[in-house]
C-alpha cells in the first residue's frame, strides 16, 4: 500500500532539512504525479529550487502553489524571495506586501520588504520596513544585520555598527555579520577593529571568501600590501570568480610595483564583471604606469563605450591624450568631462593646464577666475602645480595645496587607483652612538638628466663628511647618462627605489636611521609624497622641486629666503620657513659650458638686431606677458624673440598672436632642444631674458646668468613669483628685478634701445659671477648644512618644528670649512 501523499511531503521535507534536496525533490514529484494541486509539495519544491539556484523554476512552482492557496502569507513571501534572488526588485515588493497585509506581525515579512526597498534605493522606506519588523521582533539579527548594511550604504556608518552590535549580542558567532560590522569600521577608518572582526568571522566560518576579500582590504589600506595578498589569495581560491576580489588584488599588486600581474587580475575581473567601471579605470593606471598609453587610451575608450557619460572617464581620457602630445584631442576629452560634471575632479585644472602647454589662451581669463573661485570654495578641480602657473596668490596656493591634500587621502593620487590610508610607522630610536653624524636623505624621481641634477649635483659633493652622512633615494630608472653617473658618485648610500612600494621606501629609510627627508619634488609629475605620509623620518623638508607649500602636516620644513617668502608671507606656508642668507637656490658652479659659442646663423638667428629670450616651457607665457613682449618688439627695430620649440602647435599659436598684435610672426624664433652644455652656450648669442609671471624662471634663470645672460623678471607674491629676483638679488643685479608689468616692459625696452647700458649689465655680470653668493656652491652648502643642524637640534630638544633663520657666515670660513 502507497504511503498517503501527506506522509510523503514530510519525508520530503525531512530529507530537505537534511540537504539531500535531490531526494527530496523525487518525492515532491511523486506527490505531485498524483496529486498537480497539492499546495504544500508546489510550495516546498519552490523553496526547494531556490536551494538549487533555479529561481526560475521556483518562482513557476511558487505561483502555482499560490493559484491553490492565495492567502498563503509564507507562500507570498518565498515568491518574493524568488523574485529578489532574479533582481525583480518591484515585484519582490508586491509579494512582502501581500505577505504582510494577511499576517500582521509576520516579522519575515517587513524585513524582506525592507530589502527590497533597499534595492530600489527607497532607503527612507527600507528603514521603516525593518524597524517595523523588528518592533514585532526584537530579537531578529537577520533584520538588525540588514538594517546595519541599509544604514552603511546611506554613510551612516556609526549608526550601522550600534545595529551590527545588537544584532550579534542575539547571535553572537554569526560570521556574516561579524563580516558586515567589519566593512562598517573601515568605513570609519577604524582599520585595526576592522581587521579584528574579519579574523574573527573567519574564526567563525574559515572558508568565507566575503570575509578574506575584506580581510585583504583592510590589510591593503593598512599598507600591508604582501599580506593582503595572501589573504586575496585565499578568497580567490575558494571564490575564483570573483571579481571584486581581483580587483583589490590588482590594487595590492600595483603598490608592490607589480604591474604586469595588476593587469592580469584586472582583465579576469573585467571578463567576469564586463561593466566592472572602477576595475576598467584601474586597468588604465596600470596601463600608464607601465607606459602603455596606446593600450591605455584603448581601454579608456572600451570604457567609455560602456559608460559615455563619465566625467572623470573623459578626465583619465584627456591625461593620456596630452601625454601623447595629442593636445587639441585631449582639449576636447576635458571640455566632455566638464559639459558632464562642471565640478569633475581635476578636469578644469587640466583642461587649462593643457591650453596653456597650446598656447590657446580661448576663455583664459573666464577660466582662470572660475578656478580660483573653486579653490577658495574648496572644491579639488586643478592640482598645486597647475595652479603655481597661473596664480600669484600664496593664499590661495595653501588653500588648493590642502584641497588636493585632503582629496588624494581620501581617494587616492589624482585619476589614479585608489591607494591605502597610511599609517605613520612606528617612530624608531636612533642607536648609532658610534657614529654622531647627521644622516640626510634625498627622495627625487629627478636624480638624471634633469634641471634639479643639475643644480644640485655640486651640493651634494661639497657636504661635510664629518658632520652629515648623505643618502639618495631615487625614484626614477636607472638610465645611463653623465649626470647619472656623477650622482652615483656625490652620495655615501645611493638607492634605486623606482620599484619598490611606498612603504618599503619608508621601511628603508627608517632602517637605515635617516634622521632628515629632502623632498626634492613635491607634488610634481613621478613624485611620491606617499612616502612622505608614512613619517619616514624624524624630520621632513620640502626643497627645491615645488616652490610653493605642500600643504601637508608630514612637512616640517620649507627651504626659502626671505625674498622668495617674506617675513609676512610666512602665513600662506604650511611648513615652517627656513631662511637661507643668500638665496633659497642651489647652483653647481661646475656646470660645464660648451666651449663654443655657436654662430646665430645655425641656431636661426638675424645676424643683427636685438635678442630677447625666454626659454621658459609654453605653459608659463600668458597672453598679457606675450602682449607685452610684441609691444617691446615693436618699440625695438631689427629684435626677435627666441622662444623653446617645445610644441609645434604652440608655435602655430604664437606666431597667430603675434600677428594679431600686429607682429611679423617671423621675429619669433624657436630653439630646438640640445645637450645642456649645448644650450649654455648658446644662451651667450642672447641680449636679455624675458622673465614670465606668475611662475618666474629657476633653473632657466641661473643658467642664463651661469652664462653671462642677464635676466629681467617681474616680481609678484607668491614663491614661484619671485624666484627670479632672489637669484637677481644673490648675483649682483637688483635693478633687474621689477615689481609690475608696465615697470618691466618699459626697463626692457629701455635697456634694449641702449647698447651701452646692456654693455655695462653684460660686464657686471662677467664680474660678479664668480664674486657674488648666487655660484657659490661651498657658501651655498654650509649655510644649508647649518639649518640641517638646527632642526636636529630642536628635535633632539623634543621641540617643535619652528621658522628658522640661517646666519651668513663670512667668505673666509666658508673657504676655510670646505677644505
């Protein structure tokens, strides 16, 4: 005799319990062989299906079980679990709302409806649902679990830990909450407890993927990169699909300089996830960084294919087009981001940036006033260099330095991934009692064939032995070349660092006891302020790089003198000042000039006339230095201008103004670049050099004046504004140093139109090159020597950071100290 199909159903609901849902599917089959109608085996291999993964099965089965029982509340639920589980979110809400309405205090119910609520971004609603629920059911940590998630997503994160809370003091060992209380603490940049609650889920239920993925999250903003991929690993390996996973491993790996296996990871994410946006723009960084730009801009595209209307996808779109010197393409990909996002990040900075490098001065001055306006307003749309070149004002230059501050910590450096919040490392004690001596570092990505080398290089040599040991951490590859060599050979300890993490770098110096940190760059293209975060060093000095203040607080120090920031200027620094005697620069008074001078012919210059110069890069001319320019050319007969043929299109763009300004666009002239020993001498076959404001010459200036090539400048308020006239000021030359524009165009002119006055300027300067402190290089480095001692003076004293003013010692013991 069969057993009754009653009997069958609970043997089948015996065996589902069990987990043996195959067999217990027969079953409910059989019944339903005999019996199509039988409510309670439709709605059990409803349940059952969804146990399977087959929503779609089980929402058939579900509606037919409803069809017999249409007051089933249990049954509407399920069916809107089913729904759910297919992302049919409104319908999912009809069924919770059925579900309720024929049982008031179905506590199931209102929280299910608070989940669908939530994925219909309803979240005022989604909150009342559970908080309804749990007024009917207190001890509900499912619904206490959802509630904390709703609250995270709405940034409402310590509100979401006090739900997490209550939820696990009902369920203490419930992993997945655990889990969720962890993602809630790293929110709040609690990452230690963050990291705490992972273990502790992972205790719980030790092959939870969810739970490793976040652990290596958490171990990643930690800056424990190595780990954090350990614990990725193992997520991957019981989750391989998983896509988010691969994406934090991606980002782990870039900041181990692993960029080959970021790449990897990134393409398995974005097969998995096609439409993974944050995975597509990290592939591109990573296309960057290892100097793919073609395949970069690729995948820029392939994204924006995807997503046309990303405004910061059009921002990343236009950084590879402009370093592609693709510049009217990459105008166009910031003018989209902008016609998007008016307040994109970074992009208006970088849409004038780019103009400037074009000289295409269209909107300029519309532009430059709705930057400034959002500077002061906080907003982070151009970045510190960027604004150096086209504001004077210090006070504003501290405002954007603490925006971009402010914003890279949170989301990273500008349009790259995102990167961990750094921890400071633990501060180590210096036990080197044997050896007394001041231990330097120097961190540049510019320790090559560039304008920092070649005024520091002399400086590195002449420091003190006895008193400084001298480190060179370099961020740039080790490429071949002369001035690579020489500082090679200028240091006791030279380290290539280009491929390690930030954190290793900073590991490094702290063990080897670096008790000073010279940033030589700043925020400045391949530059790692990052380092810098991780407090490396006891004391940390901003010198030379950017001339303007980081705005950071893992800056103590910034090297100047009281020209380039006077005493009242000090305000608008967010480093305390450190005063040299003579002038903030160094100079190597070794740099090699070629023997000789060429003739102007090769270089495409008249055989007569007047030569003005200015071989400061295109981005710092603005349309009213260049109107003034072509006014001093119309006022001298027979003169040109020699400017840098940086940009063809620049070019193009100059000549046309020229010729708008009524100036034959054939009096300007463009030099190539050559071998620096090249281009000093044929800075001789110059007369003046024109200065640019508001971001003055530095190390074009001092090589025109290493050269015998005198140098006008225009003066203005912050420190990229009056390097010209600190360097005036240290060589002799003051009355080249003007304070506004018309001052500056009528001196130009003037000294122009009179050969015997440009005569006596030219012979002054042959005197006091080698007479005045500007090419002093031994003076230069025991004066920076002396402010090196008295910062570590004032922290071995555990004081603060304070201004600093450096005695000038005389020329004597100066000659004396440097042999």
């Amino acid at each position: 005799m069969s057993p009754l199909p009653a009997q069958v159903v609970a043997d089948a609901l015996a065996l589902q319990r069990q987990g043996r849902l195959d067999e217990a599917a027969g079953l409910y089959q059989q019944v339903l062989r005999a019996q199509p109608k039988n409510f309670d085996a439709l709605h059990l291999s409803g349940i059952l299906k969804l146990q399977l993964g087959l929503p779609d099965e089980g929402v058939k089965l579900l509606r037919a079980a409803l069809k017999v029982r249409p007051d089933s509340a249990p049954a509407h639920l399920n069916m809107g679990i089913a729904q759910q589980s297919l992302a049919r979110h409104a319908d999912a809400l009809l069924s919770f709302e059925r579900a309720a309405a024929l049982r008031s205090d179905y506590a199931e119910a209102h929280c299910n409806r608070g989940s669908a609520l939530q994925a219909l971004r309803r979240y005022d609603a989604s909150l009342q649902a559970y908080d309804k629920a749990l007024a009917i059911k207190s001890a509900y940590p499912e619904a206490l679990s959802n509630r904390g998630n709703l609250l995270r997503a709405m940034g409402r994160y310590e509100q979401a830990l006090d739900s997490y809370d209550r939820a696990l003091s009902y369920a203490p060992d419930f992993a997945e909450i655990i889990n969720n209380r962890g993602i809630a603490l790293r929110e709040l940049n609690r990452l230690d407890e963050a990291l705490a609650c992972f273990d502790a889920a992972l205790s719980r239920m030790p092959r939870y993927a969810d739970a490793l993925h976040n652990r290596g999250n958490a171990l990643f903003a930690l800056g424990r990169a190595a780990e954090a991929l350990d614990s990725f690993a193992l997520a991957l390996a019981l989750k391989p699909a998983f896509p988010e996973c691969l994406f934090g491993k991606a980002n782990a790996l870039m900041a181990r300089k692993r960029g080959d296996e970021a790449l990897l990871c990134l393409d398995r994410a974005l097969v998995l996830r096609p439409d993974y946006a944050e995975a597509r723009t990290t592939r591109g960084a990573v296309l960057i960084a290892l100097g793919l730009y073609e395949a970069a801009l690729s995948n820029c595209d392939v994204a924006l294919a995807a997503a046309p209307d990303s405004a910061p996808t059009h921002t990343i779109r236009g950084l590879m087009l402009r370093d592609l010197q693709r510049l009217p393409e990459a105008i166009i990909a910031f003018e989209r981001a902008l016609a998007i996002d008016a307040d994109c990040t970074f992009a208006l900075g970088n849409l004038i940036h780019s103009r400037r490098m074009a000289c295409d001065w269209t909107s300029s001055a519309q532009e430059l006033a709705r930057v400034c306006a959002a500077v002061q307003a906080g907003k982070p749309l151009i970045v510190p260099l960027d604004f150096s070149i086209i504001s004077d004002s210090a006070k504003d230059q501290l405002r954007c330095a603490r925006v971009f501050t402010q914003s890279a910590s949170q989301h990273g450096a500008p349009m790259l991934p995102v990167l961990p919040v750094l921890p400071v490392l633990p501060v180590l004690s210096k036990a080197r009692a044997h050896d007394p001596r001041i231990r330097v570092a120097y961190i540049s990505p510019d320790f090559r064939e560039h304008a920092v080398a070649f005024l520091t290089a002399g400086v590195f040599e002449h420091h003190d032995r006895n008193r400084f040991e001298i480190i060179a951490i370099a961020l740039n590859p080790d490429l071949p070349g002369a001035m690579a060599d020489r500082l090679k050979g200028a240091f006791d300890h030279f380290i290539q660092a280009y491929d390690q993490s930030d954190q290793a770098v900073a590991i490094l110096m702290r063990e080897m006891g670096v008790d000073i940190a010279v940033d030589l760059a700043g925020p400045t293209q391949h530059s790692r302020e990052r380092i810098f975060a991780y407090r490396p060093a006891p004391v940390q000095v901003s010198y030379l790089g950017f001339p303007a203040t980081q705005g950071s607080e893992h800056i103590d120090y910034i090297i100047a003198d009281d020209f380039v920031i006077p005493e009242q200027r000090q305000q608008f620094y967010a480093e305390k000042v450190v005063y040299l005697p003579d002038c903030f620069q160094a100079n190597d008074d070794t740099r090699e000039i070629s023997p000789v001078t060429p003739e102007r012919a090769s270089v495409g210059l008249p055989a007569a006339g007047f030569v003005f110069c200015s071989f400061n890069h295109s981005v710092k001319i603005t349309p009213d230095m260049f109107a003034l320019w072509m006014g001093m050319l119309k006022q001298v007969p027979g003169s040109v201008l020699w400017l840098l043929a940086d940009l063809a299109l620049a070019q193009g763009n100059l000549r046309a103004e020229a010729q708008k300004l009524g100036v034959d666009p054939a009096r300007l002239i463009f030099a190539q670049r050559m071998a620096y020993a090249d281009h000093l001498a044929r800075l001789r076959l110059a007369d003046l050099f024109l200065d640019s404001l508001p971001y003055n010459a530095g190390t074009n200036a001092s090589d025109a004046l290493w050269a015998g090539l005198p140098v006008l400048t225009c003066c203005g308020d912050a420190f990229a504004a009056r390097m010209a006239g600190s360097l005036l000021r240290a060589v002799g030359l003051p009355d080249l140093i003007t304070y506004d524009l018309q001052a500056y165009a009528a001196l130009g002119t003037a000294l122009a139109l009179d050969q015997t006055r440009m005569g006596e300027l030219k012979a002054r300067l042959a005197r006091n090159r080698l007479r005045h402190a500007l090419f002093d290089t031994a003076r230069f480095t025991r004066h920076l020597e002396s402010a090196y001692e008295q910062m570590w003076c004032l922290n071995q004293q555990g004081l603060p950071a304070r201004p600093i003013l450096v005695t000038a010692l005389p020329a004597a013991d100066v000659a004396q100290s440097d042999k």
